[in-house]
C-alpha cells in the first residue's frame, strides 16, 4: 500500500455510508481530504491495491463501492454483520452470516425479530447491527441497510377488493403484501398471477408500493406457470427490442479475408453428437490419422466472440442473463436466435467460424501437441446420441471407423480420470413425455451411455487443457486472470455424517485422503448400481459436496481431479466461456492481463445465474411431475423414502420419480423423533423406524399445482 493511513481513511468513509454507493476516484479523493493531483494520483494507486485486493469493487465505468464482504465492526465502529436474510414462512427471520468465525458473536446466524426488519425482503444481503447479549443466549440484530436486493422482479396474483389492490408473492418466504395503485395494474384483473417490481417504500411502513411489469394469466395454465418460474427467478421474459435489432443486423456472410486469418479445418473430417431435439450445435469434432501414427482430434467450439463484442447491447443482455435456461418443455437462450440457432449452430454442410482446440494424441490418449486459435469448418453429419451408441454397440454404419476410434480414445481418456480420483458421479435425470399440450402423458429416465462419454472425455479435455494453457505459469511469467471452474473439498461436517450413514449399510467410505475417498466412493457407487439405493445415495453424496464456481483464484476441480479446469466449450449457453475465449484470444496474442477484481465480480454474477437456472429448470420438472400426478389421486405406487425433515417424510416414487411427502401429523401409530446423524425417523415405542432410502407403498392424497407439492400417505404392506 502506498500510504496506510490514507487507505485506512479511505476505508472509513467508504464504510459509513450506503455500503451500494459508488464513488469515482475524485469523489473519494475529495472525501478524504484530498484535491491536490499529486495526492489524487496517490488515491488512484491506493483504489487499485484495494481493488486488487477485493476490498473495493468496480462499480461501472471509473467507480468504485465498499465490497460488502469486508464491512465489519473494525472497519465500522460497531459490530455490524452482513449477509442474506431468510424470512421463513413461520414467521422467523435469521441472516445468515457471510462472515462467520471472525468473532465469537458473529459464529451464529443472527436472529431478526418482525419490528427489526425494516423493508428487508426474503434472501436480500443486508447490513445488520448485532444486539450485545450475554454468553448461550442467541445473538439477536436489526436491519440498518439494504446492500443489495435478492429479487428485482417478483412473481404472485393479484387480488383487487372494493377498488384496493394487492399483491401476494407465490414464494411464502415473501412475508410482505404489495400495494399497487391502479393506475399501476397495466391491465392486471383480480386473480391474475402477475409479475410486479416495488417502486417505492417509505421508512416505518410495513406494505410497499409495487407495479405490475407483466401480465401472464390466470394460475395453473402450463404458459403462465412457466413463464412465472423464469420471472421468479429473475431472468427476462423476451430480449428487448434493441438487442433483437442488434442481432438482426448481423452480417452472416464470412468474407474471404476472415477465412484467410484462420485456419482451415473445412476438408477435415468433422461432424456433431447432440441429442436429437437440440436446435444448437456448439461443439464439434474432427478426425485425422496423421502418417506419424497419432491421432488428430479438434474440439471446434462456436465462435461466438467472433459476433459478440463486448459492450453491445447483445453482450450486456447476455452477461445480464449469464446462461441459458431448460424448462422441461422449452429452452430459454442467453443469445437470440438468430445466433444461438442459425450463425452460431454448427449446422452440416455450412461454412462456421469456430474458435478450437486442436491435440495429437498417441494411442494411449497422451497429448503430444497442441494447437489453440481460430478456425473454420464445415460440418459433413449431424449426429445424436442415439446414432452413435448404435455405432458404438452394433461396430458399424456412417463413420463407424472413426466414431470407434474416438471412442476407444474417450474410454481410456476416462479411465485415466477416475485413476486419477475423479469422482464418478451419474445422477438419473428425469425426462417428459408431452403431448401437444406440453402436458406430460409420460415420464422416463435420460441414461448416460459410451455416446455421450464420448463428447464428455473430448469437452474435458479441450476444458483442461486451456485451463492449464493460461493457468500454468513459468518463473518469469506474471500471473494471468482467468476465469476457472472451481469446486472445492467435501464440507467435513457433512462428509462425517454420510460416512457414519453408509457404514451402516455395509459400505466403507474412508476418508483419510482425497485418493482413499473417491476410491472407495466409486466402489460403493459400482456395488449399488442398478438400485434404488444407488440414487438415494447418489442425492446424498452430491449435498455433502461443495457446489461447483466460477472464480479467479484457482483451487481446482476436485470432483473432476483437475488441477487446472475452465469452461471453453459451450459459448452459446453459458457467458463464462465467452469471457474465456475473449480472455485465451487476448493471451495467445501476448496481451497483458486484465483486471482480476473487475472478473472476480462478473464471475459471481455468473455463478449466481448458473444457481438461479438451475433453481428454475427443478421448479418446472416439479411442476410437471405434479401435473403428471393431479389425475392419479387415489392410486397406490411403489415408493423410496428420499428426505426426512420435521414437517414429515418425503417419499420419491419408483417409477416416475415424482417425489411427495407425507405429512409428520399422520405419523400417529407412535412417538416418533429425527435421528439426523442417521437419516431415520424413529419411533420410540414400537421401532417403526423409517430409514432414508427404505422401499414403502404410498397413496396420492392430494396435488397442489399451484405450489408445486404432492402430498401422499403411507400404505401398509
């Protein structure tokens, strides 16, 4: 630091204010004191090491805010916390603390009773100030600033009485009526469900006014519904207008001169595995025997960046949106369409720009070189995964030499990961079949199969390998910022737990190493395969698992076991992989490195999306596996116990997969309490436990569509 009383003094007066405030460097300068330009530069020089640092965050075009993270009672005066609030449905608030174990008061979420919440919402990162209380008591606090609002957009249904109008959100987290004034309603009528935003809330008044942003119908209806889920999760319901126009005036012509700048793959062997309803091909492969022996094999990523420059209305849409989204019956793109299905689908026999990366291998799957740049090609098939698992089972048809010939590459490509300690994780994913309704007349389960394997071992290796390719460094070279898909250790808390679990079941989880864990948790996986218990324990191992990031510090991907790990090969649908082909191009051209706090925050927005789309796209399966059920009420279907909590025993059924729970309130044949450590509801009296994973017979007892919810009762055998 250039001077540590000034930056000391600088943290101050960023630290009083609205902790979302954002300065420029004069602003901060002139509140600290300073104006002269000698000292004005030495502010400059300090923003940046806080920058760097993390203490400060970029806040738009030459301004800086507080990071949140780093408010605290030395930098405040007062012992303040910060963190998300969660208001439950019961009536209790807590926030939970974004900086536990600093301090014996701040190691416990902090209780916020109803008069202390001021105009918090449900999930917003607030600024509390901790309540001083004495030793075993629960720490107790009040709301003093709103940070920054979990929710922009905000889903429920009108209800509108005597001329008075209000709003009720369909999230019971959300404790607070909206009143909309009616020259706010735009067309809304009694009992629609709608989309509003809050447009003002005075100090001391428990309702705020809102307005209504969107109409989407009456409740139930499968396009109101969907469309609620995606506003509730605060993506966009249609591309505005500019961007649409923006996209449209995209020349998809590729001249001579840009064909001449790359490198020309369109005489290679090249071709796509997609499933067969895709409408966006992001990713292909080509195939050469070269006369040395090795094996030539490009990853040809779309290259979307060639089309996308940063700082237009169609990358702050996308970077806004930061993925695409996978509703059971629909797919919601990051870009439009006219990119995402047309310049940027790697459709057949079509000139494509792609951005690749290129590896010899031998025929032990050992990269000898490597190439990465800018190419173009032209695809000769299309396949999907069905084509070529039949290639792969049957040794013949189209290309049958070349699809065998990667695929005995993808096997020992994967053989080598999991000798390696990767983690062999194959969750069952649930699929639809709709009518031309979109109502589900059907249910199966979507397997992964040597096909798809065969894409996956390629995209890691194109991943890995760039990750390594910009992460790896030599003693002279100066670190780059990246951005890296990280994903950390197991929590050991919950890793002790699910050890003790599975012992009991007869399974020996050791975990005295990261190489002795995953061994043993692949074997446990291999001896259940094939059962029910094989998917009960597939969910539990997955929730002792930290989640999966984007960040500019690299830890590694522990699930993977790679060192070094990215997301280069899916621009389309993810705004990660476009910031790292903007970032590769830069480096391979010897570009120096770009700002690592600027990053650092767009990598958070980022992995903040990715959770929202994928809290979006179970919400839509839930409510499909409900529509699936509303006709079935009465009937009686096998079933494995799934999750045990207080409110009562959930119960996923075997043939569907639909998951409901039976209520704690028809558990009446006896006392029973949650033993945790075991995942077992247990009865004191008479030993009718129930065990996470036990095989029962359940009822449908009642389908509530609206909240997504199945509610069974147990049958005796």
């Amino acid at each position: 630091m250039k001077s540590n009383n000034l930056g000391n003094k600088i943290i101050e007066v960023l630290s009083r204010g609205n902790a979302g405030a954002k300065y420029n460097y004069k602003q901060i300068a002139a509140k600290v004191g300073v104006y002269d330009k000698q000292g004005r530069a030495t502010v400059q020089e300090i923003l940046q090491d806080f920058l760097e640092a993390r203490i400060l965050l970029k806040a738009g075009r030459g301004h800086y805010k507080i990071n949140p993270k780093y408010l605290s009672k030395e930098t405040t005066g007062r012992n303040y916390v910060i963190g998300r609030l969660e208001m439950k449905p019961g009536g209790t608030a807590f926030v939970v603390n974004d900086k536990k174990g600093s301090s014996d008061s701040e190691d416990e979420d902090i209780y916020i009773a109803d008069g202390n919440l001021g105009n918090a919402l449900h999930n917003d990162l607030v600024k509390v100030v901790v309540f001083p209380s004495r030793k075993g008591k629960r720490p107790e606090g009040q709301v003093v600033e709103i940070v920054e609002r979990s929710q922009k957009q905000i889903v429920g249904v009108l209800h509108i009485n005597k001329g008075i109008a209000y709003f009720i959100a369909d999230n019971p987290n959300f404790r607070r009526d909206v009143l909309i004034p009616g020259r706010s309603l735009k067309g809304g009528h009694n009992g629609d469900k709608v989309v509003i935003r809050i447009v003002e809330w005075e100090a001391g008044t428990r309702s705020p006014l809102g307005e209504v942003i969107h109409v989407l119908g009456k409740p139930g209806d499968n396009e109101v519904e969907m469309q609620a889920i995606l506003a509730d999760n605060d993506f966009p319901l249609g591309f505005p207008e500019t961007v649409e126009q923006e996209a449209a005036q995209i020349d998809s012509r590729i001249s001579e001169q840009e064909i001449q700048r790359r490198r020309d793959f369109r005489q290679t062997l090249t071709f796509t595995i997609d499933p067969a309803d895709a409408k966006d091909y992001d990713d292909a492969i080509s195939y050469e025997k070269l006369e040395n022996g090795l094996h030539r094999v490009g990853i040809h990523i779309a290259d979307v960046s060639f089309y996308v420059k940063p700082n237009t209305e169609i990358d702050h849409e996308a970077y806004l949106r930061g993925t695409s989204v996978y509703l059971v019956d629909r797919t919601i793109p990051m870009l439009p369409e006219v990119l995402s299905n047309n310049l940027c689908s790697l459709r057949p026999n079509e000139d494509k720009l792609c951005f690749s990366a290129v590896f010899d291998l031998d025929d032990n799957a050992k990269v000898h070189k490597e190439w990465f740049g800018h190419t173009v090609i032209n695809s000769d098939r299309r396949f999907n995964y069905d084509e070529v698992q039949e290639i792969i089972e049957q040794k013949q048809g189209e290309m049958c030499d070349t699809i065998l010939q990667l695929h005995q590459l993808a096997q020992i490509l994967r053989k080598k990961r999991f000798d390696n300690n990767a983690i062999n994780f194959e969750t069952e994913e649930v699929k639809f079949k709709l009518d031309e309704n979109s109502k589900p007349i059907g249910v199966y389960l979507k397997v992964q199969k040597e096909a798809n394997w065969l894409i996956e071992e390629m995209m890691l290796l194109a991943n890995r390998r760039v990750a390594e390719k910009v992460g790896k460094r030599t003693a002279r070279q100066l670190p780059r910022t990246f951005v890296f898909r990280v994903h950390d250790e197991p929590l050991s808390d919950k890793l002790e737990t699910f050890k003790n679990f599975v012992k009991k079941l007869g399974y020996d989880l050791k975990t005295t190493s990261h190489k002795a864990f995953t061994s043993s948790m692949n074997q446990m996986f291999e001896q259940v395969k094939g059962s029910n218990e094989y998917n009960m324990l597939s969910k539990l191992s997955i929730r002792i698992m930290a989640r999966a990031a984007y960040s500019t510090d690299n830890i590694g991907h522990y699930g993977l076991a790679f060192p070094y790990y990215t997301h280069f090969t899916s621009p389309i649908r993810r705004y990660p992989d476009l910031m790292v082909h903007r970032l590769l191009d830069q480096y391979l051209a010897g570009k120096p490195s770009v700002n690592k706090a600027q990053y650092e925050e767009y990598c958070q927005h980022c992995s903040q999306m990715e959770q929202k789309a994928s809290d979006a796209e179970r919400k839509s399966v839930k409510f499909k596996q409900a529509e699936y059920l509303v006709d079935k009420i009465g009937q009686v279907f096998d079933a494995t116990v799934s999750g045990i909590s207080k409110w009562g025993v959930y119960a996923e059924l075997d043939e569907s997969k639909c998951e409901g729970m039976i209520p704690m309130r028809t558990f009446d044949d006896d006392f029973y309490y949650i033993d945790e450590d075991n995942y077992t509801l247990v009865g004191l009296h008479h030993g009718h436990d129930i065990r996470f994973g036990d095989s029962i017979k359940v009822r449908v007892v009642e389908v509530d569509l609206l909240r997504k919810q199945m509610t069974f009762e147990r049958v005796e055998n």
